[in-house]
C-alpha cells in the first residue's frame, strides 16, 4: 500500500537520483510550480541529480528551451531525457521507413532533426498518407479534436500494414485548466483499430535505457534502488517505475486530482481505490510536489 507523505525531504535521503515528470508536476504547460522548484533545488542541494524525464516529443534542446519560456529555474535540474529523442533515435534507423506520414503540429518539425551521435542514419522524406511507408506521430494537429476523427485515415493505413511510431505516450495533458488529447490518444485508437503502434517514452523501456545512459554522460552509476520517480501519469510515471523497477511517488493533484480526492492531499480511501482501478503500485503519494 502505499505511504502518503507531505513534502519530498521526508523520504529525499533513500535517494540519489529523481526522475522527474513535467507537466503536472513541475509546471502546468504556463506557469512553473514554486513549491515543487523549491522540492527539486533543496534535493539538489543534499547531492542529489534530477533528471528530467518527460514524454514530450520535443528533443532536449527544445524541450529545455521550452522550459526557460515558462519560466522554470536552471538550477533546479541537471539533465533531461525526452520521448522525442528516443523516438528519433528510432526513426532515424528507419523503424517505419524513410517515407513517413507526419501528424503533428508545425512546432514538431525538430523532431526530423538530425541526431549527429547516430551513424548511418537514414534520410526521412515526409510525404501524402498514400505514398508513406509508415506514420510518425508526435501529436493531433488540433489537441482539442476528438481523435476518432481519424480513424479514416488510420483504417486505409491499417489495411496497408504502416507502422505508427508514437513520439508520446500521454493520453492527456492539463495545459493550464485546458485538458488536451496527446500522441497516445492517436496511437491508442489505430492499435484499437488493428494498426501497430510503437512506444519509445513512459512506460515502455526505450526512455528508461535513455535516462540510463543521460546519467552514465553525466558520470553517475546508480543502483535501482538509489532512484524515485516522480510523476502525476499513473499509467505512464507509475506504471514505468513499477517495471524498471524503481520507486515512485505519485503526485495525486496531476492529472488524477478528481479521483484521488485532491485538494492540499488525496483522501486516503479514493487514492486506494485509484490506484487499485489502476492497477498499479506507488511507494509514496503526495498531493503535489513540495
């Protein structure tokens, strides 16, 4: 069962190293979260290194740039391991061809940038659905559509076999009080539809061997057991830790503030049930970072 706790230095000794969330966690898409800035920096300044791991389909250097337009502090983090980077990667050694479908919006386009440490990268031509050997989807075009809107599309590329490489697992984001569909509402639908979806961020284990080798750059060798998620996402922070497996502390005023009850913190008896509808394990809750 899990353990509610009120701030992170109650339990920030057990740790070395925190795999930090984003969005509910650390800012709200607009505005940073001042307690959960002044959690991380206080963490950092016993020793400990927070990685940044996030499932936005951005590679680091735009998800960091993203960063600073909101407003979160340099000083509260050391490095960042992204979805989209570890969906590049992938696109990049030709998982679903050289002739892709993209769906996303305009500021997506980093996403075809080149990786220099990847050899022998093949060269991605985006092309008309018709003529694409597989779909890289980094998200809806418009956010607030319902995405069963393409499921046109998604059955004729179903019925040629295209993969769909999903540069973000997220089913939903709080973009301030807006909640948005994400990349793995669409990728959710076309494996619902008969399609093949491939993952590459939270839960699945391509971004945990990314986080691995971020904290390998950075000269750190840590134990599992040295490690604590952080996160709002119960199928996506939760669910990866469980199966590293690594710690967690779920933020229960995220994305699950309803169901959990969550106000200052979750009622005890909705986290439980929350969590066993779930059906997944968190060592510790906390309302919100702090």
């Amino acid at each position: 069962m899990t353990q509610i706790i009120r701030s992170l230095s109650e339990i920030s000794d057990r740790y070395d190293v925190l795999y930090c969330d984003l969005w509910g966690c650390l800012h709200d898409g607009y505005t940073p979260f001042a307690e959960a800035v002044e959690a991380l920096r206080a963490f950092k300044a016993k020793g400990g290194f927070v990685l940044l791991l996030t499932n936005s389909p951005r590679p680091r250097a735009s998800v960091e740039r993203q960063l600073e337009r909101i407003g979160v502090p340099r000083d509260c983090w050391d490095t960042i391991a992204s979805s989209g980077d570890s969906a590049r990667a992938a696109m990049l050694r030709g998982i679903v061809g050289r002739k892709v479908w993209f769906i996303g919006q305009p500021h997506d386009q980093g996403f075809f940038a080149p990786m220099e440490v990847l050899e022998n990268a093949v060269e991605i031509e985006q092309v008309p659905l018709e003529e694409a050997e597989g779909i890289v989807c980094t998200g809806p075009v418009d956010p607030s559509a319902d995405p069963a809107e393409m499921r046109p599309q998604f059955l004729s590329a179903k019925v040629r076999g295209l993969k769909l490489l999903c540069a973000n697992p997220d089913i939903v984001v709080d973009r301030g009080e807006t909640r948005e569909w994400c990349a793995g509402a669409l990728a959710q639908l076309y494996s619902d539809m008969g399609g093949e979806s491939l993952y590459f961020g939270k839960p699945h284990a391509p971004i945990y061997e990314l986080a691995r080798m971020r904290l390998a750059q950075a000269g750190i060798d840590c134990p599992s057991e040295r490690i604590l998620a952080v996160g709002d996402g119960l199928k996506t922070d939760i669910l990866g830790a469980q199966g590293e497996p690594i710690d967690s502390l779920f933020i229960t005023g995220g994305l699950s503030r309803a169901e959990t009850g969550t106000t200052d913190q979750p009622d005890p008896a909705k986290l439980a049930r929350t969590l066993e509808q779930a059906q997944v394990e968190a060592t510790w809750s906390i309302g919100f970072l702090r």
